[in-house]
C-alpha cells in the first residue's frame, strides 16, 4: 500500500509538469480490480518501475469497464487504449512506452497489439503500425492467452515479459483462484525486464 501512495503521489506532480516524459506506462488493470492502475499490479508495478527505470516516467490508466458482464469491456479497452497511443505519439514524438496488461487487461494489450485470437472476436482496435518501434516494453501478468496457448505478434516477442504465479488457474491452469492476485513477486523482475529495453 506504500508503494501505491507514491505512485499515485509521483504521477500527479509528474503529469502536470511534463506530459512528455521519456516513458509513458499505460496499464489497462484486472477484472473489477480496485485502485488507480488497479492495486493488485499495476499501482505497485508503477511505484517499481519509477525506481527502476534510468529516465523519467508518467502513467496512464486505460478507461475501460474491466468488467465481464459488459459484452464490449476488451473492446472499449483496445478502442481507448489505441486513442491514447496515437495521440500520445504525436504530441510527444520522442516518448517510448510501456504497455501493462493484468488478467482482462492483459487481453486489452493484446488487442492493441494485434494478436490473432484477440483481433477476431470483432470490436477490436489495434494500435497505429508506426507506434510499433517505440513500445519499449509489455509486461503481461495472469495473462489468459497465455494459457490459451497465444503468444504477442512475433515483433513483440522479444520485448514481452509474462508474468504467471504457480497455481494460477488464468493462465497456468492451476487450482489455486488466490494465485491470481498474488503478483508481487513479479514486480521487480518485470521493472528490470522493462528498464533493460528503455
């Protein structure tokens, strides 16, 4: 919980003062997960990634029902996700990014990225091919494909870390439904995995 209070605190006075960052983290977080990037990854992850990272670094909170009742959560996801690479691209054309997918959020990412089984389900929006070179780093955790047996596109492979806790029936067909909130031994591998390709 310390953690995620100076992640919300550091992106509030980092945002408002420079909108152009060297990294942007954009988090799309778990179903109904609570807190800002959602507290089970992506709050913590964010506070990891602001000491490990060499350069400065905002985040962004991708808008999306995260909600599995509502048929067009992934798709919303995907749609605002994109909007926001694209527009974020282009005010900051040196900016590099960061994608985080938890669970549901995972999916999101793969939706943007353009991943074969996410692409087809319809409603689906991939993000603009020329953003392709600065997506420095995605970090998927409890990622469904992964169980499923789908991976990123093949230039994403190399700069793809996947995050999967022993026992996590999401992606690891486990048994243990507890496993898939229990990421924090993730973190730090995964902001090293990202500061090494920044």
């Amino acid at each position: 919980m310390f953690i995620t209070g100076i992640a919300t605190a550091s992106l509030g006075s980092t945002a408002w003062a420079n909108p152009c960052t060297a990294v942007e983290v954009i988090v799309a977080r778990g179903t109904s997960e609570p807190g800002w990037l959602g507290s089970a990854v992506g709050d913590p992850l964010y506070g990891t990634l602001l000491q490990a990272l060499p350069v400065d670094a905002t985040a962004y909170r991708v808008n999306y029902p995260a909600d599995l009742t509502v048929p067009t959560s992934i798709s919303d996801g995907t749609r605002d996700m994109a909007a926001h690479l694209a527009h974020q691209a282009a005010i900051c054309p040196g900016q590099r990014f960061v994608l985080v997918g938890y669970s549901q959020g995972a999916l999101v990412v793969h939706g943007v990225l353009g991943t074969g089984n996410v692409s087809s389900m319809g409603g689906i929006h991939q993000m603009p091919g020329w953003i392709e070179p600065r997506v420095a780093a995605v970090l998927l955790f409890g990622d469904p494909n992964r169980l499923a047996g789908w991976g990123v596109p093949g230039e994403y492979g190399w700069r793809t870390g996947s995050y999967c806790t022993t026992g996590d029936p999401i992606c690891g067909a486990g048994l243990d439904w507890g496993a898939h909130a229990n990421y924090g031994w993730a973190l730090w591998p995964a902001a090293n995995y990202a500061a090494a390709r920044v």
